[in-house]
C-alpha cells in the first residue's frame, strides 16, 4: 500500500519534514517514490513553513494513497492557505 507521510530530516532541535509518497513498508526516513513537499516547524522570518504540491497529493490519493494524519492536517492548513490568498 502507498501512504503519503512526513520523512524527518534536518538537525537535532531543528527538525524538517519533507512530504513524500512512500511504500508503507519503507522506513520513514527511507526510499520514497516522490516528494511532493515540505514542513518546516521552525521556519522563521521570511522562511516558507510549509509547501504542498496539492495537485500531486489530489493525484495520488485518486490512486489509492492514504495520507498520514499529520499530512491529512497539513493539507487542509495548505489548502486554507490557497483559498485565503
């Protein structure tokens, strides 16, 4: 089953969360079939927190993907942002 989740990344107390569309018997931080974003917690000043290739989620949800619970709620705060602007 493909599942889209948050891959951590970055340094220790800095943490980065890159989106990706994964094989769920991959490790986390493992092989993945595509990125389609990030998630950065500790984005500051002019730092874009958050990004989201909606288009490509849209995609492979219509697939069969599932998405994590964190990706499930940062989609809906990318797409408030989308409809906001």
């Amino acid at each position: 089953m493909v599942v889209i989740r948050l891959s951590r990344g970055g340094a220790k107390g800095r943490p980065f969360y890159n989106i990706v569309v994964a094989d769920r018997r991959d490790r986390r931080d493992g092989r993945f079939i595509e990125r389609v974003g990030f998630y950065n917690p500790m984005a500051s000043g002019s730092e874009q927190p958050l990004r989201i290739a909606l288009d490509r989620v849209a995609h492979w949800a219509d697939v069969g993907a599932q998405l994590s619970p964190a990706v499930t709620r940062l989609v809906g705060e990318a797409k408030k942002a989308v409809a906001a602007a």
